[in-house]
C-alpha cells in the first residue's frame, strides 16, 4: 500500500525547501482583499514575500474579477471604523462618568477624590480621539488613486488567466459545479447558499457569472493553467477556512490537516501536479520565513491571524443573522415549553422554565482583538439590559460558520472586558447546519460563562453545562 495513497497523508515525507523554489504561488481572493485590512507594516511584510516571488506568481481570471468588483467596498469598510471606534469610546467615557457619579463618592467618602481620574480619563481619551482623526485623514479616499492597487497590479503583469470564451462554456462549468455540490465534492459546495434570497448573479465584460459557484470556477483554472504549463508544484494560499477547502478531524477539538484529500487527488490527476500545497496567510508567512529567508514580524503575524479570526466571526449579511436568529428560535423551543420573540433589540428572545426567566441575544457579530472595540456599545448594552431586568440570565448566543470557528470564537470571547464578568451572563457558541428539507438548524457546541469552565453541550434537550470540560487552549 505504500505510496498508492499519497492524498490521505499528509505527512509524508517530501522536500519542502524544493518545493518552496520550484512551486506557482495562486493566492485567493481574500488574500488580495486582506491587504487593504492589515496594517501597514503587516501588508509591506506580505507583499514584500509576494513581490520577492513575482515570477512564480499566477492568478485565476475569477480572483481579479472579485478582487476589482470587492476592493472599494473593503476600502469603504476599513473606513468605516474609524467612526465605529470613536462611538465606542465616547460611549464608553460617558458611561464611566456615570457609573461614578451614580456612586456620589464625593458627598459620601471623605477620603477617595475621583477628579484627578476623570480629568486623565477626559485628556487620555482627547489626545486618543485626536489621532484617530489624524490617521483619518490620512486614510484613502474612495475615489483617490490607489497606490496599493498599482502594486498588486505591477506583481500580477501578464500573470492573470483568461477569461471565460462566451457564457455557453461557462454554464458547462456551473453544470458540472451543481452537480458536485449535490455530492459535496469539493471545493464550493459550503458557498452554495451564498446570498440566499438575494442576487446571485453579475455581469462582467457581457457574461453573467454565478457567485456562489466562484471557488469551484476558481479550482478548475487552476487545474487547467497546471496542466497546459505543465507545472508539477502548486502552492495555493486562502484565507477561507470552510471545510470544502481543508481536511479537518475532530481530537479534543479540530484539527486541521490540509487540503481536502480529494483536491490533492483531482491536483494530480487532472492537472498533472505532484505537489499540491495549501496554506493560510499566517502559515505561508511562517513558511517564507524558512524557506524564502523573509523577514516576517511576530506582530506581523498576530495582525493576520486576527483578520482571519475577525473575518471568520464577521456575519455574511442581514439576511445571514436572519437565518440564524431563526434557527435559535427553533433550538429554544425544543429546550424551553414558552418562547416568546421580542423583536430586533439588544435581546430578541425570552425563554420561560418552571421557576426562572432566561434572555436570549444572537450574534455574528467580530470580537476578534481587532473587531473587540466594535463590538463594546453592543455587549454593554446587553449588560445594562440584565442588570435592570429581572431575568435569572441572559446568554449571548454566536454563530460561527465552522467547527474550527466555535474555538476560534470561544478564545476571543474569553478576552472580552471585564463588564460582562457576571454570574447572570452565559455566551452558548455553535454553528450552522442544514436538514435534508434545506431548513436551517443551530446546534450548540460549547458554553461558557465568566469565572466559570467551558463545557461542551452534547445534544440532549436540557439545559445548562453538560457534558465534559473543554481543555485550555
């Protein structure tokens, strides 16, 4: 059996450092767009790896057609925080002062003076406003020249592949991604709701081009361009951590293998290529380090795997929070006999059992360490709501797009501030699944409350920490 199976595993031996000088570089869309996300020592660290392998560097026609469709609206997003973070902490200084003034520490207390803390609060929080205006200025306008696109641009020169002959040759490869999907072939078939409900569709250069079937059209180039150059290594880097790109096994959590066995197979059998790599942008800039003697910072690091953490926990849509609220309100009145919906406030749903009251409030919302500011208005005000109310607990319930989502999430939201360090606050994570009617279903993974030990829930209809605890880590 030796060597007949080489897709099932990944650990063989191979020559990584051959590899590495030998292989075509495909990065993924994401990968493109991250560039805008990153801070600016972190995107000249990466595009100094990229521009280093410029020659080795290739791109299917369909990444450039998002990268151009998606790019100002990435821009427009990066923009937007500015005015998110300076809400955050303006709220936050309000807040404080009235926490201290509800306490009445001056007429009460002889000896404690809050006025030296508050003059700092006011004048640390001035200078931090102050440049974020600064930095604000200096971001890019929207309709100014774009010196990062022209970078990327001068990398990807004669690098793109061609675009579809005529939309008759590009329905013949969503027929064939249809079918896959239905199978669960990869790659694609976890995009194949994308958009539910919305469109689907855009024109582009007079052909119409289907989003969700985007990885797949993506793949099959690949594959294509390998085999018509005849290339024997392909390196291929995303930031998507869908289960239709990554072979992931359970063992005290997930774990992330590699590729999908079936794309290392299809790699070498329809384009030729002995070895197919993937990675994602951290481990690529870890590896350039190795093999490709880059210089590459341990904050360089920690700035792209909190984009891909942020951007694993950001919601799809509206629509998307939609469906999930829907799908906990499902989950809820299998676990509790009242269910009662209370609109789109800071809680949607409340949850009566014989002798107490729960509150329910569902999130996608990032709480990445970038993300973290972001989400401050939105969980203090879940935690003034508990405190005035007489609910016996509220549970802040996130939706995580995968299994290696929920543990991603559970970290981060174990960082979040001390304000929500409270026995009536409990966070239950959990993801996604659809039944065979199409219906979409939550099904709760782990649970976790401040001061308290993460638990796994392990199906049963009842409710509060079941089954074992979660390892650190």
């Amino acid at each position: 059996m030796k060597g007949l199976f080489p897709q099932f595993d990944p650990v063989r031996d191979r020559d990584f450092q051959k590899i590495w000088s030998d292989a075509v570089f495909v990065f993924d869309t994401n990968v493109w767009l991250n560039l805008y996300r990153y801070q600016s020592d972190t995107r000249d660290q990466l595009l100094a790896v990229i521009e280093r392998i410029k020659d080795r560097v290739w791109m299917p026609y369909y990444v450039a057609v998002e990268f151009q469709r998606n790019r100002i609206k990435v821009m427009a997003s990066q923009g937007n925080k500015f005015s998110e973070v300076r809400s955050a902490v303006v709220k936050f200084q309000s807040k404080f002062k009235a926490d201290l003034e509800e306490l009445k520490i001056d007429r009460r207390h002889a000896l404690i003076d809050t006025s030296a803390l508050l003059t700092g609060i006011d004048r640390l929080i001035s200078e931090y406003v102050e440049d974020l205006d600064g930095l604000e200025r200096k971001q890019s306008k929207l309709n100014d020249s774009d010196p990062l696109k022209v970078r990327i641009e001068d990398c990807l020169s004669g690098k793109v592949g061609a675009p579809p002959v005529d939309q008759k040759s590009l329905e013949a490869i969503y027929d064939k991604a249809k079918v896959r999907f239905e199978k669960r072939i990869p790659p694609g078939y976890m995009d194949k709701d994308k958009d539910r409900g919305d469109a689907d569709d855009f024109m582009h250069n007079g052909l119409f081009y289907k989003r969700r079937y985007g990885d797949y059209l993506i793949w099959q180039q690949m594959l294509d361009h390998a085999k018509a150059q005849n290339l024997k290594r392909l390196i291929f880097v995303t930031d998507d951590a869908k289960e239709d790109w990554w072979w992931k096994e359970s063992l005290g959590g997930p774990k992330t293998l590699g590729p999908r066995p079936e794309l290392v197979e299809e790699a070498q059998l329809l384009g030729g290529i002995e070895d197919f790599l993937m990675y994602p942008p951290d481990r690529f800039l870890e590896f350039s380090k190795e093999f490709l003697r880059a210089k590459i910072s341990d904050g360089a690091l920690e700035d792209v795997r909190d984009v891909s953490t942020a951007r694993s926990l950001a919601p799809n849509s509206g629509r998307s929070l939609m469906r999930s609220r829907k799908a906990v309100f499902n989950w809820l009145v299998s676990e509790f006999s009242y269910v009662e919906y209370l609109g789109l406030g800071v809680v949607q749903f409340l949850a009566r059992s014989e002798k107490h009251k729960f509150g329910f409030s569902v999130n996608e919302a990032a709480v990445s360490q970038m993300g973290i500011a972001r989400a401050f208005p939105k969980l203090r005000e879940a935690a003034e709501y508990v405190d005035a109310s007489d609910l016996d607990m509220l549970t802040l319930v996130w939706v995580a797009r995968s299994n290696s989502g929920v543990f991603d999430m559970l970290a981060q939201i174990k960082r979040l501030p001390s304000f929500l360090n409270t026995k009536r606050i409990k966070h239950v994570v959990g993801i996604l699944a659809e039944r065979p009617d199409g219906e979409d279903v939550f099904l709760p993974v782990a649970e976790w409350s401040h001061g308290g030990e993460v638990a796994y829930r392990i199906g049963d209809s009842s409710w509060g920490l079941d089954g074992g605890a979660l390892p650190e880590g």
